[in-house]
C-alpha cells in the first residue's frame, strides 16, 4: 500500500498549486493523508478530485467550510497498521511533536502523522514513528519543501521524505 502524506499545503498560495509530480504521486497513490492547514473547501475538493480516498484533519488556519468538514483528529487503520492523524497546533510551551504525541497518548497507534510546524520530522518514540511531512508549498524555515510517502507491506511500514527546490513548480 503506497500512501501519500501531506500537510501545510495552504493553498491558493501566491497562485500556486502543487508541483506536477506530487499531483502525479497523489493520483496514483491507495490512500492520501493530509495533516491539515488546506485553508478552504475548495481545495479539499481540489485534492479528493485527484484521490478520492483522501483522510484529512482540520488545521488551524482552515476555514468554516473545513472545520465543518473534518475532526480535528482521526485514527484509521491501513495495511494492518493504526495511523493516528492531528495538524499539531496549540499550546504555548510544547513543541509540535510533543504535541502530536500527547494527542494519541492513550491509543495504540503505530504512526502519528502531524503538521503545524512545516518542518519535515522522522522519529519513533516508544515503538511510535511520529511523521510530519514538512510543506509541499511553504517551506518556511525549512531549506526545501516537503511531502510524505508511507509504505505499507506485509505489516512492516516504511516512511520517507520527497524534497524539492523552487523549480519543481516549473515556469
């Protein structure tokens, strides 16, 4: 099972739209994970036309329409395995991962995939990989952009990051 992550996409974003090959990953991918922070329902609609078996959570910055639309959190299974989605954001003290951890820590869950901080994150913490994808349109503090690719075979989960320049949008 190929699942594509994403999250922070906040789009429409000075015109732009995803680049050409995360459009490709996304419509070819089982299943797309998305982090929050689409920012309307117009591009969720945009997204699901391209994958329909999209599951998103709803980020801060996310309109009525998206909070209307989604839970601020989920928990599903794929492959076998429980991936638990949260965008990551509130707080004051603790840091985004910290957050996103504390968010499942009275569920099992094999993954947590979580956004917020636009900074792509690879870890496990007590038998959990904690997941955030980075931004695949707002870098921010973060040399490249960002997206996930989860693979899920026979059980065993396999994570990595696609990074790109500003050249991956084209002209």
């Amino acid at each position: 099972m190929r699942i594509v992550v994403l999250s922070d996409t906040h789009l429409p974003k000075r015109g732009r739209w995803l680049p050409p090959q995360l459009i490709q990953d996304v419509e070819r991918a089982d299943v797309v994970l998305h982090a929050g922070d689409f920012m309307t329902g117009d591009v969720l609609d945009d997204l699901l036309a391209l994958n329909k078996n999209l599951v998103g959570v709803v980020g801060n910055n996310d309109d009525a329409e998206i909070r209307q639309r989604l839970k601020r959190k989920e928990k599903i299974r794929l492959g076998g395995r429980t991936i638990g989605l949260v965008h990551g954001d509130g707080g004051v003290r603790e840091q985004t991962a910290q957050r996103a951890w504390h968010a499942f820590r009275d569920e099992a869950v094999d993954v947590i995939v979580f956004g917020h901080s636009h900074l792509p994150f690879l870890k496990t913490v007590q038998k959990t990989i904690l997941f955030n994808p980075g931004s695949a349109t707002e870098r921010r503090r973060s040399l490249y952009y960002s997206y996930g690719i989860m693979e899920i075979t026979d059980g065993s989960i396999r994570l990595t990051h696609v990074f790109y320049g500003e050249e991956a949008f084209g002209p």
